[in-house]
C-alpha cells in the first residue's frame, strides 16, 4: 500500500528514521504541507500519517483510494472523524506515547510558577546576587506544594500519571472523569464545580470535543481561588484566552501554564503572551527523543496492523 507522510518534521526533524514504516510499503514523506497541496500529495496514497495537518471532510472526500488515516499524536481533533467514517475509511492514533512525559512537563510549568526557576535563573545571570546585601532573596512568593490540591480534569492515563507525582509531592488529588464508575485511586472524585472551587492547582487532560471546547472560561475561572493556577498540557481550545488572560491580570488567579494555545503558533495579538505571570512553551510536553521514537514504532504498529486486516486504536 502506499504511504503518504504529509507533516513529519515535528515528528522526526531529522534525529529519527521512518524505516519501521518504510519497510510496510512505498514511503512519501513531507517536511509540512500547505492546505492547498494535501488532495495533490495525497492523491493515490491508501495510507495517510498526519500530525497536524487538518484532514477535512472536503479532503477525505476528495481522496478515493484513501483508506486508513494515522494520527502521528493521541488528539486526533485534526480529522473529520465523521467523514472518515462515512466514506469508509479508518483513523487510528497512539494513545500512550507521550504519557510520561507530559505528566513531566505538568510540573516542569508548575514549578516554574510556584519556585520561579528560571526566573530567579534569569536575575542572577542579570546580577542581581552578585549585588545582593544579603546571601539569598526571592523575587515574587514561593509556594510549597505539600498539602496542596491538585484538581486533574480528565483521568486517562496522563491524568493518572500526574495524579501518581502529585501524591508525590504530597498534594491531595481530586479528579473528574468521563466515565462516572471508573476508580480514582489515592484521590477522591469531584465534580467540575466543586474541583475549580477547591484546587491549589488545576490541570487539564481531557480531549478537546464540542462538549469541552471552551472549559475554562471566566465563570468557571471566578470559581477558583485568588492563590491557584491553572496548567493545561491538553488542547489549547479547552480555554477561552481572553477569559483568562482578563483573570490572570485582574488577579482572579494567581498564575497559568501553559504548553498549548487555541492558534498555533498563536498570532502576536494573542491575550495571553502579555498576560501576568502566565508561562508558555511551545507544545513540546509531547516532545522527548524516547517520546517520538515510540510514536514512529507505535504508528508503524498502527499501520501494519491495518494492513494485516486488524486495525488498532481506532477512534470515532
């Protein structure tokens, strides 16, 4: 079958190989692709692996020999799973690749707000304590995370990887989850009202859906303490930007982290890259080399076993 790579470069920018792909089939791989070249490129091939590249339904229609999409992530927002559906054509994505390193990246954003590492970093490098009267200072609260709650929106299997270093670090979890009868093992369940009012800290780990577009917003917001923070690892439209950003400066909350935004890359107007106490990093929780390599050989999986007449991770 032919194999059709429209984005790769995130994936493997080049430290990686694509031969356990390669291997299954005559291999075409893109660096990105413009909206305007998918149908061109894509044209012929049975077999389609995209990151981010959006995969309407327009284009899956437009693509009669297409018969499997591979989501090179575990969101898989990017394709019209309806239309794929429709025209009998099937969406595999990885689901469990990433896992421990975007529950790393949860607290690398939370550390950064509650010790302000790389700001005190900053300071010194600027001076600062080589001026210091004193043999220490700190610049702004530092705030210990022992006996703190942690609120996780969605308890799959990143939510329970953060929930596992949080208890770590001695938080108290709370957790919601879609499914009403799943276990929440060492912490407790609340629902979404309840887990803004009482977290320290909230993280979000649920898919971005119709239903949870717009999660956080300045209602939900106004519910959370003045001292909490807000990180989301998950998808950028989960938040209205302008909601927090109006919270994060009138000091509604006390700090956000964040490592998605709704437009990537956001455009400069973007509320929040002028927000206070707000850190933002460029979507790389995903991002390790161990990460990647396991997306490339659990995607080669995902293709094979379609090829073989038993498809894996299918979703929708």
């Amino acid at each position: 079958m032919n194999i059709v790579i429209l984005d790769g470069y995130t994936t493997n920018p080049g430290d990686l190989s694509w031969d356990s792909i390669a291997t299954l089939g005559p291999l075409s791989s893109h660096v990105r692709t413009d909206d305007a070249d998918i149908v061109a490129r894509a044209r012929g091939a049975e077999i389609v692996l995209t990151n981010k590249t959006v995969l309407s339904g327009d284009v899956i229609a437009a693509l009669p020999s297409l018969r499997c999409i591979c989501v090179l992530a575990t969101g898989y927002n990017v394709v019209d799973v309806a239309a794929a559906r429709e025209h009998g054509v099937t969406v595999c994505n990885v689901p469990e690749y990433s896992t421990p390193n975007v529950a790393q990246a949860v607290f690398a954003l939370l550390l950064e707000l509650t010790n302000r590492t790389g700001h005190h970093d900053r300071t010194v490098h600027e001076g600062r304590w080589a001026a210091c009267e004193d043999f220490c200072y700190w610049d702004g609260d530092l705030v210990e995370l022992a006996g703190l709650t942690l609120g996780i929106v969605g308890y799959g299997r990143i939510g329970q990887a953060v929930a596992r270093i949080g208890r770590a670090f001695e938080m108290r979890i709370l957790a919601s989850r879609r499914d009403a009868t799943g276990p929440i093992d060492g912490g407790e369940r609340a629902d979404l009202d309840r887990l803004f009012a009482e977290s320290d800290v909230v993280s979000l780990h649920c898919p971005l859906t119709p239903d949870t577009a717009g999660l956080v917003n300045a209602a939900r917001l106004a519910r959370m303490k003045r001292t909490a923070f807000l990180i989301n690892t998950a998808r950028g439209g989960l938040v209205n930007e302008g909601d927090l950003a109006t919270a994060l400066d009138a000091g509604t909350i006390a700090g956000a982290g964040l490592d998605v935004l709704a437009v990537e890359p956001p455009p400069v107007s973007n509320p929040l890259l002028t927000a206070r106490n707000c850190v933002i990093t460029p979507h790389i929780a995903w991002a390790t080399r161990g990460a990647r390599r396991r997306l490339i050989e659990a995607t080669a999986g995902n293709v094979a076993a379609f090829i073989a007449g038993r498809p894996q991770n299918v979703v929708g």
